[in-house]
C-alpha cells in the first residue's frame, strides 16, 4: 500500500498560451438598435508574452477591439466584440482572432440571438375610430 500526499502542479505551456472564459456569447432576443457590445476575457496562461497580431469579424456588422501590446504571463485582458444592431433577425457572427499562443494561435469567438423589430408608437397604440354622428364621451 501507498500512502503519500500529492503536490498540484500548475502545468503551464511554455510559450504563450491565450485561454478564454467562454467563447460564445447569447444576445438572447435585442431590441433593434440596442447594445451589441459584449466582451470576451481571456488569460495568457503561458510562460511568455502573448500577442493577438488579428482579430476579424465575419462580416461588417461584427467588429472586433484587442489589445495591441503584449499580454504578460498570468495576465487578464478582453476582446470587445460589438455587433450592429440595425438589421433585424437571427445573430450568428464569429470573430476569428490571429496570436501567437503555442497551442492554439486561431480561435474562433461566436455571438448568436435575434435582433427583435422596434414596435412604433403607432403600432403600440391601437386605432382610434371616429363612428359618423356619435356624441364624444368624457369621462
């Protein structure tokens, strides 16, 4: 029989090494026009400094914001991503991001929801109809 303690060994890639909290992000259901700002967080869990060279939207309504400088080892940062609100229907947009991470130096972020259609006033509001010869009432 064995008996002993086991030590945790944090096993850190050497090189940089960018690792994401989440790489998907659900709008759920967005008024046109509104927020379609969210923020990815992300870790340099590697030995060195990580660089994003590229971040790229899959089209022109996504557009991404990285850092520029190097991230240090162990350090946090975001990748802003907003999409554009304007066009009604179903998200589904990704952002590529380019860095020099060892074991993964292209990942792909996803956004996904549905834009919803702003309801006028007028559509807000029913009708109101004017019956021919009727006496108005006050309350």
């Amino acid at each position: 029989m064995v008996v002993g303690s086991f030590a945790y060994v944090s096993a850190q890639v050497a090189g940089p090494q960018i690792e994401f909290e989440r790489t998907e992000h659900d709008y759920g259901q967005v008024e046109q026009g509104g927020d379609g700002t969210t923020e990815f967080v992300f870790t340099n869990t590697g030995t060195e400094p990580l660089i994003i060279s590229k971040a790229k939207g899959s089209c022109g309504c996504t557009v991404p914001e990285w850092p520029k400088e190097p991230i240090a080892p162990g350090a946090k940062n975001v990748i802003k991503v907003k999409y554009d609100t304007k066009r009604v229907g179903p998200i589904s947009k990704s952002v590529t991001i380019t860095s020099n991470s060892v074991d993964n130096s292209t990942a792909l972020l996803k956004i996904k929801g549905n834009v919803n259609a702003v309801a006028s006033e007028e559509d807000a509001m029913p009708e109101s109809k004017t019956i021919q010869g009727a006496t108005p009432v006050s309350e």
